[in-house]
C-alpha cells in the first residue's frame, strides 16, 4: 500500500504538495484549506483488480476539480467515513452524511466541501468497468445513495470491510472476483434507492454473479461448460452464453483463467513443492498438459515450471 501524507511537509508548501499530489493520483484540483498550515492531511491507496481505492483523511477544506482535457475520463464513488460532505456535479447540489456514497466523474465542473475533519474512501475505475455492472452510471452522477437502511448501507459496509482488508492484504488472484461482486452489490443499490429502470440489468448482473459462483465451486470438473452451467441453474445454454457476450472475456475464457489462476496459486505456495505441475493442471480440470502448458505460458510468459522456480527464490 501507498502512503501520503502533508505531516513532514514545510506549512508553506503543505497545500501545493497535496494539490501535486491529487493530479497524480487522479486529476488537477485546486484545495482551498481553512488553514494552510496547519493543512494535515493523509492518503493510502491500494488497487483491487480494476478499482483503484484510496482512503483519505483531511482537515476542512473545499475541492475544485480542474480541467481534464488530456485525459481519460475515470468513474469515481465517494463514500465519507466521517464528516458531512457538501458536493456540487454537473450542476447536482447534493449533501451526503457519514455511510452515504455517491458517483462522479472526472469532467469539471465539480466542488467538494466539508467544514468538519473528513476522512473518506474512495473507488476509481474506468467508465467500461463500471458499465458492466452499472448500466448508463453517467445517468447516475451526482445522485447519493443513503447508507442509514437497506442495501445501500450494505453496499457501505462492504467497501469499508474490502478497505480493511486491502490493509491487511489479499491474495491478487482473488482481486477481480472481489471487484467485481462489490460493483454488483453496488448497482444493486442504485436499483434500490433510484427506480426500476436499472432493475433488468441488476437482474442479469445477478444471474451473471451465479453463475460464476457455480464456476468458482466447480472448476476442478473437467466437464464444465455452458451446457453443465444451464442444466443446474435451470437455464438454457444459450442465456449463458448470452449474459457473458457483456463480459470482456468469452464464458470459455474466464474458466480458462480462473482454472490457471488457481495452479499459478497451487504452484507458487512451497507447500505444494511435493505436487507435480501435471497432478495440479489435472486436478484443476485440465484435461491435456499440453493445452495447459500452452495457455499457461501464454499468460505468465513463462513455463510452469520456471514460475515454480521463480516463486521460490
């Protein structure tokens, strides 16, 4: 993890290294402390498969986002932790207490505010992302979901549990998958606070969520298709087929990866030094050693058993 803070910074430069500071991380601002001097602030960041989180602690200040022209538009969820929030977007006036959350984007105009001490988590991700699993998010920008009831202090609660362990620290392999059913649960929330027009994606990106569910719990069968998919989730091999032509990656795909992820995991931990590479491919549903050997290292850029040696050392 990556950490920031303005504490060993000279009182007159606190505020321009923060301002440095935020462009890089995400894009020029203008921060307008009460106090400049006394402006001590602290960031951590950390990535989790396509979201980059950032927990920031400030003291009262205003935000103005700065021009963006030269680069590519980044989706944002703010989520404060403590501290009201005051945040115009887009000409959307909205006021957000501790547990809410709510979605920008990196185009100005956009204010930040706060005239308490604030501390925040923040989600950055790219609109194609976020698209998977929130349909139209710019038609949601500016718009808080409330984090007193329902599923938008579940979806709360779960950034602020995958923070706390960010800090601690997870495994990679599992950083995609996490990612992924935290923005589920996270357009599950909009669909509940804001109308039924989000509903039907919601409903696929949860039809989608069970099915790789059934992946996770049945890689090591070599037999799992589409076919196998749809008979024990009572669907057709068509709608599978269908629900994952919205991912990056073919159904296909994704179990190929998952399964290497797993061997790559398997192969790496010593204490699965006494196990061939052939009884791990095997035992996680690869039914020939050289399709394995192939696709493994078409993804690490290396034989299985260079990485083993790799891991090791």
């Amino acid at each position: 993890m990556r950490s920031y803070t303005t504490k060993s910074v000279p009182p007159d430069a606190k505020v321009a290294y923060w301002n440095g500071l935020h462009s890089r991380l995400f894009q020029p601002v203008r921060i307008t402390p009460q106090d400049s001097h006394t402006f001590d602030a602290e960031a951590g960041t950390e990535t989790l498969g396509p979201i980059m989180f950032t927990r920031t602690s400030s003291p009262p200040a205003t935000i103005e986002l700065g021009e963006t022209r030269d680069l590519p538009v980044r989706f944002t969820l703010l989520l404060p932790l403590a501290g009201n929030l005051f945040v115009s977007h887009h000409g959307v006036d909205s006021e957000l207490e501790a547990g809410d959350f709510i979605l920008l984007d990196t185009r100005p105009p956009s204010r930040l505010s706060f005239t308490r001490p604030n501390q925040s988590i923040i989600l950055s991700l790219s609109p194609a992302e976020l698209s998977l699993h929130l349909p139209e998010p710019d038609r949601l920008k500016g718009i808080p979901v409330h984090g007193d009831g329902g599923m938008g202090r579940v979806a709360g609660e779960m950034i602020k549990c995958v923070w706390q362990e960010l800090v601690v620290g997870l495994p990679s392999e599992l950083g995609a998958t996490i990612a992924s059913n935290l923005l589920d649960v996270i357009a599950t929330a909009y669909a509940a606070e804001h109308g039924t027009d989000i509903h039907g994606a919601t409903r696929a990106n949860a039809r989608r969520l069970q099915i790789k569910r059934f992946i996770e719990g049945n890689l090591r069968n070599s037999r799992l298709s589409a076919k196998l998919i749809a008979k024990s989730l009572n669907m057709s091999s068509r709608y599978v087929r269908l629900l994952f032509a919205e991912e990056e990656e073919s159904l296909a795909s994704y179990v190929q990866r998952r399964r290497l992820e797993q061997c790559a995991a398997q192969i790496r931990k010593t204490s699965w030094t006494r196990t061939t590479i052939t009884d791990i491919a095997l035992s996680w549903g690869f039914g020939s050693m050289s399709h394995f050997a192939r696709v493994f290292r078409a993804r690490y850029g290396m034989t299985a058993r260079e990485y083993r040696r790799a891991s090791s050392v």
